[in-house]
C-alpha cells in the first residue's frame, strides 16, 4: 500500500521518488505515511529500492549473485522453465524478450501452447496453404490427388459460408496447424529444440465458433501430466483476463487448479516427511511443487499497473527488434486479425508501445531510463 501511494504520488506530481518532500505528502493526503513511517527521506528510499529490487537482467535468477532481494531465486541453476501460451503467439507477443533471455542464460526452456487458435486464421490463408501443397505436390511429381480433393472441397465450402457458420473439422484442422508451424518456426527462432514444445489442443477450445466451453476436467488432467512429465521449477502463465472472447481466463484458471490439485496431493501430514510412500502414491511424482515459482505476465490488451510489478526485464533496442522479428513470424496474425478487440494495432505495435511505456514509467520514478521492459507478477499459490 505504501508502494502504491508513494508511487502514484510521483506520477501525478511528475518527480522522481527520491524527490518527494514532506510538504508533498502532506499536501496530497500522505500525512499519515509520515506519521507512522516519520520523514519522506526514509520512505523514499524504501519505495525506491522495491522498484529498484524489481528490475533484473536474469528472469531465471542470477546464479553468480546470492542477492535475497533479487525477484528470483540464484539457484538452481539452470531451472527447467515452463511458459504456458494460451494462443500460440502470446508466448513471443507478451514475453518474447524474456523468453529468449531464459534460453540465451542457459535454462531448460518449454514452451506449452495451450490452445490452437484455429478460429484465428482467415480463409484466405486456407486456400493459400492448400494451394501451396497442391502446387508442391505437382512440382515434385508426388500424386496430389487428395489435396486437390480437399482445396475443391474448401474453396467450395468458402464460397457459400456464412459469417455466423463454423468451419468445417478439415479446415479447423488445417487452421491450427498453420498456427502450429508458425508457433514451431517461432521457438526455433528463439532456439528451442522440437523436444521442447508442446501443443496441448486443450479440448474447451475446440468448439468451432468464438463461443468457447468452459473449463474442463480433461484440461485441467492434461496440464497435471505436463507439468508432472517436466517438473519444472519456474513457470510463466497469461494473467491477462482482457482477451475479447475469455480464452487467456480459461486457460489461466486451468493451470492455477492444476497446480492447486498438484500442491493439495503432495503436502504430507506432520511428522511424516521423512516416512516411506509407497510407489503407487502420486506424492512421489509432485515433489517438484513445493520449489516451483509461478509468474504472471499480461497480453496484448494490457500490462501490470506498475505498483504491482515485481519483477521487470529490461530490453535494449536490438533486443525490441529481435522481438519484433519473431512476432513477425506469425503472419497469419499480421496485417489483419479476425479477432483483436477495440484495439486496431498489430499485435506487434501494441507489444512494443506497452514495453516502451513501462520503461518510460520507471524512467519518471527516477530509476535507468531502458528502451523497453517487460513486466511479470507473482502468483502464489
């Protein structure tokens, strides 16, 4: 709360936080703060080492700095690293900086993609990627049979769809594994090894239309045997709840029940800690839980207020167009997006301008002006 306070006190009256005085605080209602906390030199500096405290070049913790006011622990070191991505572009649209940082620093990065995001692509890069296979086909002299039969029958289809009409299963089919070689192309950009990426399909999506199931028990069980597979000690999950049709919620609260479920089993009863399980007991296979770290970060509809932050990744600007390029890669979701909110940016310019006005927000505090950061909360659950 006193974070908060001396925080928005700064912003509104355009000074660093090391420049507050007392007749600030007095004159916009902080006289209290002084009072319980005494003079606005102490609090100052308090509020400008959290924010300070926040910001680091090591989202996996830096293994040579044994700093206990570092946002993540320096060991172990390398970490084996989950990053949950609801679509299969918000794992480069909202962290791509710190994604490739994590592999750059030596961790044991996966990448879980949650959903397809078939409803995502436009016709039109159907009949183009088919007609690519077609024309592949033809070229090399292999029998293009089938693939002529499925461009006839989807050309068909597009001709007379209405807008409120689902796809077809063939064409949803053929949507998402656009995204899915765009989501492949992107960790190998970064440079992840196809080991290290997973398509979960979680089944809630996979209805056809904008309207999505709610969470189920199928998804909740598919991300307990992910996580169980991979044991990982640091996971970033999407907090952004502003995506138009709800699926960054669904797929949140999936990955926050099943660490709940994970957590619940593994706690043993008092004095039994160091007792016998037997093989069977699923204890034995959790026991990753208790030294697991959950982070948050937001899409591409918002970012963290900055009183929340608690831990921000600088980027330099050849690491913003780095970034940028692997946004890029994603060109079903370039130019025109069927379903981008309010908003009529590109994703990529939205990523950007919210980096950037992160930097600039702790620039004001008073703290080393950057060209972008990216911002990540703690869940602890």
């Amino acid at each position: 709360m006193m974070k908060r306070a001396v925080v928005n006190l700064a912003l509104k009256l355009n000074k660093p936080v090391l420049s507050l005085t007392n007749i600030d605080y007095n004159d916009n209602g902080l006289s209290d703060l002084l009072v319980e906390k005494g003079d606005a030199y102490e609090i100052n500096l308090q509020v400008f080492y959290l924010l300070r405290d926040s910001i680091t070049g090591w989202p996996g913790g830096k293994p040579s700095e044994k700093r206990l006011s570092h946002p993540e622990r320096h060991e172990p070191y390398p970490k084996k690293v989950v990053l949950f991505s609801p679509h299969p572009d918000d794992d480069i649209i909202s962290m791509g900086g710190t994604f490739m940082r994590l592999h750059d620093q030596g961790h044991e990065v996966h990448v879980a993609y949650q959903t397809s995001g078939n409803i995502a692509v436009s016709d039109e890069f159907v009949t183009r990627f088919i007609d690519f296979a077609v024309g592949f086909e033809n070229m090399f002299d292999i029998d293009e049979t089938r693939s002529k039969k499925i461009l006839d029958e989807a050309t068909a289809f597009l001709k007379i769809k209405k807008s409120s009409e689902k796809d077809t299963e063939t064409i949803r089919a053929i949507k998402g594994l656009i995204r899915r070689c765009e989501a492949k192309a992107t960790c190998k950009y970064v440079g992840l090894t196809e080991d290290q990426v997973h398509f979960m399909n979680l089944p809630f999506y996979e209805t056809g239309t904008i309207e999505k199931n709610p969470m189920g028990e199928a998804d909740i069980q598919q991300t307990i045997d992910l996580l169980n597979e991979l044991k990982p000690q640091q996971i970033y999950c999407a907090g952004d709840f502003a995506d138009p049709h709800g699926t960054h919620k669904v797929c949140f609260d999936v990955v926050i029940e099943a660490l709940k479920r994970l957590k619940a089993t593994h706690d043993l009863p008092t004095g039994q800690a160091g007792s016998r399980l037997p093989t069977h007991d699923s204890r034995l296979t959790n026991h990753w839980i208790n030294d697991c770290w959950l982070w948050l970060y937001k899409g591409a509809w918002q970012e963290w207020d900055i009183t929340e932050i608690e831990m921000a990744i600088p980027m330099s600007p050849d690491q913003v167009v780095k970034k940028r390029h692997g946004i890029f890669i994603h060109q079903s979701q370039k130019d025109s997006v069927p379903f981008q909110g309010s908003d009529d940016r590109e994703f990529w310019q939205r990523a950007e301008e919210r980096n950037a006005n992160t930097a600039q927000l702790y620039a004001r505090l008073g703290l080393t002006q950057y060209a972008a950061m990216e911002a990540f909360v703690r869940w602890r659950f």
